[in-house]
C-alpha cells in the first residue's frame, strides 16, 4: 500500500518564510524562532566562504 501525503500548492517556496514572518510580526518579534538572526548570520558566512573559495564577487 503506498501512503498518500496531501501537500499544499506553492508558488515559489518562500510561502513558509513569509507566513512564519507574519506569525513573528503579530506577534510582536523581531526575529522568527524558526530562523533566528544567528543562524542567517552563520549561513551567510558559509556563502561568502563559498562565493570566496569559488572566485565569485
């Protein structure tokens, strides 16, 4: 029996930042405890490494 998962229609896969942004706006945050302003900083800091080690400014 294959198992059936009902998946919501996306437009461009950011549906889910902006309703947690949202979430965070009403509830007067200043950052999503889904993605807090430390772990943008530590993924950005892996991209410009990236970007650096690829020669790409």
């Amino acid at each position: 029996m294959t198992a059936c998962y009902p998946v919501p229609e996306q437009i461009n896969g950011y549906e889910y930042e902006a309703a947690a942004c949202a979430r965070a706006i009403r509830a007067g945050q200043t950052e999503c405890e889904e993605m807090p302003h430390s772990e943008t900083l530590r993924l950005m800091r892996i991209l410009d490494t990236v970007r650096e080690q690829w020669g790409f400014k």
